[in-house]
C-alpha cells in the first residue's frame, strides 16, 4: 500500500519535471524528452492489449500511422488546425478497432500476432501506393509546428495513458482481461463476456498511438510511410513494455525511462545497428528477466514483507 | 484477355508456388514438433537469398552450387536458436507460446538489422538462367523451372525421411503426441532441436532457390514468414496435401495480382490472403480442424 502510494509520488515529480522541461528553452533536451515520452506512451498503450489481456499484437503501429496521417492529410487539404485532426484521428481509431478487434480477437496466440503484423504491413504498402496518401513520397505538413505543443499534448497523452492503465490495474475490467489472459475458456465459463472484454481493451489500446501518431507527424512535420509504419517504433515499443515488465502499472514507465536513453544513445552512436541491437535486447531480456523489471523487484519486496511477518510467529513456537 | 497470357501467368504462379510450398514446410516441421511459429523463419529465408545474390555476384557460385551450403548453414543457425535461445521455455502452454513468438520475434528483427548492416536495403536477384524454353507459344523460364522441381525433389525427399526412417518417425511420433513419444523413450528435447535445424535448414534451401526468381531485400522477410504461415494455414495445420494446394493458390494470387494491378500490390497479396484465410478459413482449405 505504502509503496503505491510512494509509486504516485515519484511519479508526480516525474511529471512535474518533464513538464517543467519545455521552460528551459533547449531544444535538444526536449527532443530527448519528448521521444522518451512517446515512446513511454506507444508502450503504456500496447501494455492494455497484449499485456492485460494477454494477445501480443506486433501491429499497433497501425494505429500510430493511421493517428499520423490523418494530421498530415487534415492540415495540409482540409487546414484544419493539428489537434484537432489529432482527435479526429484517435477517435477514428476507436470506432475502426471496434470492427477490427470483432474480425482479429478471434484469433488467437501466434495467429492474432501474425494477423496484426500483416495488417500493419499491408496498411503501409497500401499507404505507400495509394495517391492520397502521397506514396512513397510521402506529405510534407504546412508550416507552424511547434515542439513545445506537441511536447505538452505527448505528456497529456501519456497522463491519460497512465491514468487508464491504473484504473484498469485496479478495476473489474482489468480483472476480467487478466481472467482471460491466463485461461479465456475458464474465463468465459466464469461469465466473463470475453468478447466484448477483449474488444474494448484493443480499442483502448487503439486510441492512445493514435493520438500519438497524430502528433509525430506535426512534429516531424513530414511523414512517409517508411518512417511512420516504422518497425523500429513497433520494436522499441514492445522491447520497452517487456524491460518493465508486461501487464502491470509501472512496468511500460520503468522500461520506458530506461530503454529511451539507451536508445538515443544507440542510434547516435551505432545508427546502422539499431534494428539488430533492439531484437538481440529483447531476445537477451526474455532469457534473462522474462517478467521483467517491475514484477522481479516487487516478488522481492513481498517476499521480504512475507518474512517479516513469519519471524514472530517462529520466535513464538 | 490473352488466353496464352493467362496460362503463363498461371505456369508462373504455380511454379513459384513449389518455392513457397518448401518454406512452409520448413516452418511446419517446426511447428508440428515444438508448437512454436518461428517468426525468424521468412528472414531465414531471405538472408540466405542475400548470402546467395552476393556469392554469385562476387565469386559466380551459382544458387544451386550453393543449395547444399544453404542447407547446412540453415541447420546450424536452427541448432543454435533451439539451442541457446529457445531450450528452457517454460512448460506451460500459455507463458511457452507467450515467450517463444516474442523471442523468435525479437531474432527475426535481429536478423533483418544484420542483414541491413551487411547487404544495405537494396533490392537484389540472382541473374541466373534468365531465358526460357518455348513449347507451344508458352515460356517456361528455366530459372523458375529448376526451382520448382527442386523445391519438390527436396521436400520429396523430407517425406520420405519422415516417413520411412526411425528418425523421421520419431518426429512424426513427437509432433502427434508429446507424452505418448516420450514414454516410448523418444528424447523430446533432441526432436526439438532436430525440427529446428531441419525447418531452418528447408527455410535457407528454399531461400537458395528463391534467390533466382524473386526480387528481395531484407525487408521482405516478414512477407516470407507471413507467406509460409498462409501455407501451412491454408493446408489445415499438419495436412501436405493441403499445404501444396495453399501454396500454388497463393502463388498464383501473387502472379496475378502482380501482373493486372501493380507490383506493389503484387507484394501485398500474402497479407490480405493471409488475413482473409485466418478469418474464414482458419480450418485450412482441405478442412482438417486445426488443433492448436
């Protein structure tokens, strides 16, 4: 109980950081920041889907896109202004993955996971091809980007990411999809509506990279599709989820913090390697701590409380 | 529409299949043993197209000189994953599914960011045996004719190993019924990493083959592995005679699409096949249940 509470608190003053970062006007340290915090984000929202409810999805970046480009196409055809397109997008998102989530959470296990890998890659190649989307060449965004918005609508992203993350930890809702993580037919028999469970977290797990994506794109100011269905993004993303531990409240952040500095520092150092060293990473990780950061330190902290708790009762008999 | 037109566009959809055919097989025996979809499994098969592209441009060693190496360094590569990254799964159904797809996964993307480093993002192909044979108005491109026969001679020759040897059987016995195998004292663990290093080992075989009739960079391995599961999909888990089927239809999807719309959605086709055979016919084309 202590510790959450101690989790909120060093949470808050990580947050009222990095929204303090912006007032230092450098603009290299925002970059920093501000990639650390999309990416922290990209992890919370792949964590409701594939680590609550337990169906590891390698397309998520589908939703990022999808949020990217419909900025780049409001803004430039439709001038309308970037967060609004930015919500548009993240609600587009919502009502397409209630369809999706119907047709693909049918599948299951390696079947799902392939699914969704193919649809994101299908959805470039596609964005890639298709004149309205600018093909390959990709849309380049009209002028009046400013990082210090986009930083601040990450951050408020990444707020409501946490916020909902912890509410599902906590709630029936979040019980319901670990029932069906860890047995979906027990689950049903208990008169869980694993259907409509799995639905709503892959909706939830829809929106929060749409509306990052919608913010990438006004960031980068240009978008194309290489870069946008990027499968770095997709990588580092579920590379940072499971360093911090999959299916729990603080494990996207941990991973997240720490993946991103040394991911920047990769990518300026070793640029041509970054692919290999993110997939060598998770590979190791797996081996290594395949629960990841969160659940081995709090195994260790119960078992202490544990301990402390028997010790009497052994001084006592 | 030419009907001769439609007929090569047929020969050549089919022969391409044989190749797809093959790497499905590799990533069925894998499947059928250890119950893990080897995501690396398409960026195997592209690597060794590369390695190939590369040996001839350099050195002249034709794609076909280099089956035999292919095949080797394929098994080696499947020894080692099984080996040091996949031996202590956990037991539980669950949490092994969980771990090996996110592990095989984390080795696939390992292996396109190794060959970006090594072979650069270019498209490549082998310009091997580019003319063709005429019989009746009708080319048959050598290149694609020798791949093809190959592909069917070498899983021909996988058949007959698990079917008439004591250690093709003994896979077969391991990918029906894991308890019951291994209480005839089969080592489970040994038939694991022997359908690792026998999946790999196809998967870089066809590669091989693949190199002279397809345009590939390290990116279209995904593709590959997306193909193969299509195949094995499509075939009903465990079922050949199916996979075959799957494969020249898919084949086909692709030399169509390929041809009356563009290239580009030539290479999307393994993806919408594979979305659509997964959500109506999860069971395979020659209806077997799968089991999973």
């Amino acid at each position: 109980m202590n510790l959450r509470i101690l989790g909120f608190a060093a949470l808050a003053v990580l947050l009222l950081a990095s929204a303090m970062v912006p007032l230092s006007g450098n603009g290299y340290i925002l970059s920093l920041v501000y990639i650390s915090l999309l990416f922290t984000g990209l992890a919370y929202g792949w964590n409701i889907i594939s680590g609550y409810a337990g169906y590891l999805s390698f397309g998520q970046i589908t939703f990022f896109g999808i949020g990217a480009y419909v900025v780049a196409i409001g803004t430039t055809r439709f001038h309308a202004e970037w967060w609004l397109c930015a919500l548009i997008g993240g609600a587009f998102c919502a009502a397409l993955a209630v369809p999706m989530g119907y047709l693909m959470l049918r599948l299951q296990g390696p079947f799902f996971a392939l699914g969704m890998l193919g649809l994101a890659q299908s959805l470039r190649i596609a964005t890639d091809t298709i004149p309205f989307t600018g093909g390959a060449e990709g849309i380049y965004l009209p002028p009046g980007s400013n990082a210090v918005h986009v930083y601040y609508w990450t951050l408020g992203v990444l707020v409501l990411a946490i916020v909902l993350t912890a509410w599902i930890d906590r709630s029936a809702f979040g019980l319901r999809l670990r029932a069906l993580r860890e047995d979906e037919r027990a689950a049903g028999t208990l008169g869980v509506d694993t259907t409509s469970s799995k639905v709503q977290a892959f909706v939830l797990s829809a929106i929060i990279p749409a509306l990052l994506g919608g913010g990438y794109a006004w960031y980068l100011t240009y978008v194309e599709p290489s870069s946008i269905y990027s499968t770095e993004i997709e990588l580092q993303t579920v590379a940072m989820a499971i360093l911090g531990g999959m299916g729990t409240l603080w494990g996207p952040l941990v991973g997240g913090i720490l993946m991103s500095q040394v991911s920047e520092s990769l990518s300026t150092r070793f640029p041509q390697t970054h692919l290999m060293i993110f997939g060598a990473l998770i590979v190791i990780l797996l081996i290594a701590l395949p629960r990841g950061i969160v659940p081995a330190i709090s195994e260790r902290l119960n078992r202490k409380k544990t301990a402390a708790k028997a010790r009497p009762q052994e001084a006592v008999t | 529409m030419h009907v001769e037109l439609v007929i090569q566009l047929i020969i050549n959809g089919l022969l391409l299949g044989g190749v797809f055919a093959l790497a499905a097989l590799g990533l069925n025996v894998i499947f059928g043993v250890t119950r893990i979809v080897n995501l690396a499994h398409g960026q195997i098969v592209i690597l060794t197209a590369l390695t190939c592209a590369v040996i001839f441009q350099r050195f002249g060693i034709t794609p076909i000189e280099a089956l035999p190496g292919a095949l080797i360094g394929g098994a080696i590569l499947g020894t080692l994953i099984e080996r040091l990254l996949l031996r202590r799964l956990p037991e539980h159904a669950q949490s092994r599914e969980w771990t090996s797809l996110l592990i095989t996964f984390g080795v696939s993307y390992f292996l396109v960011g190794l060959s970006l480093a090594i072979f650069s993002g270019d498209f490549r192909s082998v310009a091997y045996l580019t003319d063709s044979w005429h019989v009746g108005g009708i080319d048959f491109p050598k290149a694609q004719l020798l791949a093809f026969i190959l592909a069917i001679l070498i899983a021909g020759f996988l058949g007959i190993l698990l079917r008439s040897t004591k250690v093709g059987r003994a896979l077969r016995a391991a990918s029906q019924n894991l308890d019951g195998a291994r209480t005839c004292g089969i080592d489970i663990g040994r038939m694991r990493t022997l359908s690792f290093a026998l999946g790999c080992g196809i998967a870089a075989a066809s590669g091989a083959l693949l190199s002279m009739v397809y345009a590939y960079n390290p990116d279209t391995g995904s593709q590959f592995t997306l193909i193969s599961f299509s195949v094995v999909v499509l075939g009903g888990l465990g079922s050949y005679a199916g996979a075959i089927v799957g494969a020249g239809l898919l084949g086909l999807a692709v030399s169509f699409v390929g041809f009356y719309g563009n290239t580009h959605f030539g290479s999307m086709m393994p993806y919408i096949v594979f979305i659509l055979v997964l959500l109506f016919r999860p069971t395979g084309i020659l209806g077997k249940p799968a089991t999973t």
